[in-house]
C-alpha cells in the first residue's frame, strides 16, 4: 500500500492520464492531414520527437506551415472534442479521496491551455486544483523539472521536494523524468499512447489504471 501521511501535493499530467483525448486528436489530426494531402496519423507520428509537446512537433510535420495547420487542428479539435472527451473509471474518485485528506491538486501539462481548460469544463467542474500550468507557461515544458517548481512555486521550495512529499502523476515517460528530475515521486498510469514506455524503473511506481491506483491507497473500495 501507498504510504500518504507525509503526501503534501499531486501533481497529474491531463492528456491519457485524467482524461481520454486520444480519440480527439486522432480524428483531429487526420482531418487536417488529409487537407494537406499528408499521410494518415500512424504513419505521420513516426516523425514527432518524444521530448516535445504534441503542439511543438508541428514543425516537425508540417514545415512552414506548421502555425496554419496547428490553428486549423486547434480549430476542429474544439469542435469535436465535446462528443469525444471522457474521463477514466475511478479518476474523479481518487482526485476527491485525496482532496478530502488535505493534498493539493494540480494539473502540469505540455498542452495548450485553451484546450485542457474547455475539457476540464465538462469533465471536473466540481474538482478543485489549485494550480494549473500548460505549456511554455513554466520556464520549461516536461520533463523538465522546471515545470514542477513552476507549479508549486507558491507552496513548496525545489531543494524541499522528497518522494513522500510530492507525488507526479502521469502516464508517459516525459511525466515520471520530469518527476524523477524534480527529486518527486514518480507514478505511472497505464501505457503510453505512443507506446514509449522505455525499460522498467525501481524509481517508478507503476499501476495499471486508477482502480489500482486508488486501491492501493488502502481504500478498500
């Protein structure tokens, strides 16, 4: 069992891991391939570097028009998304459990604001996190740890950060090296949806979705 009597602050990465967007991307991003007559996405996506935010490998993809096509992607994405988005089983359970304990909530995402902000609208409207930072708002995007001592900048001093004290939570390898830089406790959620997990880690705790994370609080439900 999760020992949380010293746990201060969880800090959850949004996108496959409090929320199921991947199907909004996808329809999103082959909508606007097709208009520019580029392969689907599984054959594009070969291209994206892992240590960049889905939006920074747009020039990657793109080229000179990497600003045109990510506005016409940011565009139908919005316009999708409200029929697509959903959370996962258990989630909004355990963001309450520890809630209710005294640790603060944050979000810490590479993607765009107005995105994750329309999605938590529909999705935790009743949830309260006490920060929440997208990306290049921090001095650095994950897995820089400077995104993690942008977030707790108010509450907590980098130097003061232990694995008891704050948790990350994430389902990719950018979440746990952003944790493991930033000396936190790393947690790993499911699979990667680019399927680069990487090899396993003794630093790393890892679970196979919610219900067993929230169990292994010693919740007993």
């Amino acid at each position: 069992m999760l020992d949380i009597s010293k746990l201060k602050y969880a800090l959850f990465d949004w996108d496959n891991t409090l929320v199921e967007s991947r199907s909004s991307l996808t329809t999103a991003i082959n909508e606007v391939l097709a208009a520019y007559h580029l392969p689907c996405w599984d054959k594009v996506k070969k291209l994206r570097d892992g240590s960049l935010s889905f939006k920074d490998n747009f020039p990657l993809i793109f080229g000179k028009i990497a600003e045109e096509a990510y506005t016409r992607y940011r565009d139908i994405y919005l316009r999708i998304m409200p029929t697509k988005i959903k959370t996962f089983p258990y989630v909004v359970k355990l963001l309450t459990y520890l809630s209710a304990r005294g640790i603060q909530l944050y979000i810490i995402s590479n993607k765009e604001r107005i995105l994750l902000e329309k999605e938590k609208e529909l999705l935790f409207p009743k949830v309260y996190f006490r920060k929440i930072v997208c990306g290049h708002e921090a001095p650095a995007d994950k897995p820089s740890p400077e995104h993690i001592y942008y977030a707790l900048e108010e509450d907590m001093l980098p130097q003061k950060i232990t694995p008891e004290t704050v948790w990350v939570i994430g389902d990719s390898p950018l979440d746990s090296q952003a944790a493991l830089n930033a000396h936190a406790q790393a947690i790993r959620i499911g699979r990667s949806i680019w399927g680069d997990e990487g090899e396993p880690n003794s630093q790393i705790i890892y679970f196979n979705d919610f219900k067993d994370f929230y169990q292994n609080l010693g919740t007993n439900t």
